[in-house]
C-alpha cells in the first residue's frame, strides 16, 4: 500500500543552503562566533526597522528573553497573566521569584480580558503579562491604560506577533517589553532564537545584562543573576537570510488561510476566530473552534492523525493544570472560558510552503473526522 503522505502543524521557513553558506562564510574569516558579532549586531539593527522599536537585545530562545523581562521586577511581586498560553509564559514568571495570578480570556480572540484585570490586582502586583494568542492581538489600549493607572509595567509575550500592527502601530510599541519567539515553528526564526524589544535604554541595559551572566561591562560588576543567553553568529545568520523571505513568506500564508477559510466556511459546529479588522496579521496560527457540543475534539484529532494530518492541541492543557503549579492552589475551572478554549482549540497545519492540494486535503480529513 503507497504510504500517505503526513500533514504536520508547522514546517519551518529555510533560506536556500547557498543563501545561508554565503551568510555565514566570513565567520571563518573573523573566528567570533558570539559575543554581539556582526551579524548579532545586524540583526538587531533590522529588526528594530522592521518593527519600529528603538531597543531590540537578541537572545538564544525567546523563553530566556521573557525571563530576563521578568528579572526587571520586583521579585516576590505578582503578575497578571492568562493560562491560555504555552508554558514558557508562566514558568517565566514563576522563575523569575514572582507570582503567577491569572486572568481568564476573551472568547473571540482568547487573549486576556481587560475588563477582568482589574479584580485581580492587590498591593502585590507588579506587572501585566498578556498574551498575543496565535496572532490575534490582545486589546493593548485598555491594557496599558489600566497599567498606567496601577503604575504597573506590562511585558507581552509576543511570541506569535512578530511583524504584526495595530492600526499601522507596530506591536511592540505597546507596553514596556514585548518578547518574540525565533523558535524554528515561527513565522520568523533563528532555528532557536528570540528578541526582546524595548523603549527605554536602562531596560535594555538590564536585558544585555542579564543575557551575559549579568556583567555591566565585560569583567566588571555582576549587579543580577543573569544567565548566559546569547544568541550566536550562525543563528543571527539564519536569521537575515531568513528576514529577506519574511514579506513573501506572508503571503503564501494568508493564501493558505483564505482556502482554508474558503473550504471550510460552511461547516457546522466548526468557527475560525473573527478577524481583527485593525490588525495586520501574520497569520502565525490556525486555530479552529470544535464547539463541544457538537463534537468531541480529542476524537477528531485522533480521526485526523490517524489519516495522516496531524493539527495540534494548543493550547492543551491550561498552564494553570501542570503539576509544577500545584502550590499556587488555582482552580482552572476559575478561568472558564481559557478552559473551555483548551477542551475545544486545535491549530490546523499553517506555513509558507504549504500547498493549495495539502489545504484540501487537511480540509477533507477534518470534515470526515467530524462526520
Ligand atoms: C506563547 C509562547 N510564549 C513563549 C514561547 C517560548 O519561546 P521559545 O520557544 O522561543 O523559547 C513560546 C514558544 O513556542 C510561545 O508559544
């Protein structure tokens, strides 16, 4: 029997083996291989273009680059967050000496819910953490207008809004930090990679600090317990070639997203998230709603594995519900809309080379896993 071929969530965004050599070829010239190399350094420089940021400090994984975000605060001091995210956002905060408080989400775009932060804040808080969810945008007006009232400082996770804007704002323009992942699974990457960006020059002072062991200045005073979180030549190099690709890369995702939408506009009991009409997405993710009551998601996405295509449970299960949270004593039923969004979400396969055939096929493997 002729194997089927197997549809995965994500498939990450490559530059030509030419493209990457020709990048990297002077390493070998210079020997520096880290330490804020050239590459390191245009990198930072781009990106701050691109993105319309003053400050970016790049790191090895954009969960480093949330921690040493949270290292800027008071520890001991609790911080306003969501479940709904993956992992990295809560145990950040956890790691950071601080306390995880959450917040639940909105059911359209399942970021977090401003009209509910303000219940949640006590003499203890210190920060907002929200979530940019699978590149829907969280309302950053009603946030930062409640964090400046509170005097509270806001770190995004903007680990799925690289590249995106708000009425032609850049994203990271909101708040005090917001932090982008590079993972290989973006829609922009280093292979493993982040970046965090900033307005302010002692933040970012902090932030390179805190990158390298917490030096001020090479062999001066170490000030934090920083870590060692700097990102090397070969993956700054990855990721120029891979920015000069990013525009056209966009594309091809939103035409996969249109068929998708196209496809599978009218099924029942299945809804996409409305779009953000103020927003320029990125179209990091697909997630689709499988409203409970008519189906049960966890079987159509053993029915879909087991044809081959392979959506994911994201966000599954709330980051409340993992054991290492037991001593914050959260009930996730507490959040009961980020819960029900983790019983019924799946992200279906979404990325650049994604062909028009693999949508229709993921297409007629979900309706017959529904059916
Ligand atoms: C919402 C969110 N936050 C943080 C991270 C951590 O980023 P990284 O994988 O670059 O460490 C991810 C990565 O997948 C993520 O999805």
């Amino acid at each position: 029997m002729p194997s089927v071929e197997q549809i995965f969530v994500t498939k990450p965004s490559m530059p030509t083996k030419e493209e990457y050599f020709e990048e990297v070829s002077g390493l070998w010239e210079t020997g520096i291989l880290t330490h804020s190399g050239v590459k390191h350094q245009e990198l930072e420089h781009k990106l701050c273009e691109l993105l319309g940021v003053e400050y970016m400090t790049l790191f090895t994984n954009g969960h480093l680059g949330l921690e040493a975000c949270f290292s800027t605060l008071p520890r001991g001091g609790e911080v306003i967050t969501t479940p709904f995210t993956f992992v990295s956002t809560t145990l950040a905060i956890a790691r950071a000496g601080l306390t995880p408080v959450f917040c639940d989400i909105e059911p359209e775009t399942y970021t977090i819910d401003p009209a509910k932060i303000e219940a949640a804040i006590t003499s203890n808080t210190v920060a907002i953490a929200p979530v940019h969810v699978y590149g829907n945008v969280c309302d950053c007006a009603a946030i930062d207008e409640i964090a400046q009232r509170y005097n509270l400082t806001v770190i995004y996770d903007a680990a799925h809004a690289f590249g995106e804007q708000v009425d032609g704002r850049g994203i990271a323009s909101f708040g005090d930090m917001s932090m982008f992942s590079f993972h290989a699974t973006k829609v922009f990457n280093t292979g493993e990679g982040g970046g965090v960006a900033c307005h302010n020059p002692e933040i970012k002072r902090a932030l390179d600090a805190w990158k390298y062991y917490g030096f001020e200045t090479s062999g001066g005073d170490v000030e934090v317990v920083g870590a060692n979180a700097k990102m090397t030549e070969f993956a700054a190099a990855m990721g120029l070639c891979n920015l000069r690709h990013f525009e056209e890369e966009q594309k091809k995702r939103q035409q996969a997203y249109d068929r998708y939408k196209h496809n599978l506009a009218h099924v029942e009991g299945i809804h996409f998230c409305p779009e953000q009409p103020q927003v320029k997405s990125n179209h990091a993710y697909l997630p689709l709603t499988i409203e409970a009551q008519y189906y049960d998601r966890d079987a159509v996405v053993s029915r879909m594995d087991e044809a081959g295509v392979h959506p994911r449970k994201y966000f599954y299960p709330l980051t409340s519900e993992y054991s290492c949270f037991d001593y914050l004593q959260v009930d996730p039923h507490d959040t009961p809309i980020a819960f029900k969004a983790s019983r019924e979400v799946i992200t279906l396969p979404l990325y650049a080379g994604l062909t028009d055939q693999q949508v229709d096929r993921v297409c007629e493997v979900l309706v017959e896993a529904l059916a």
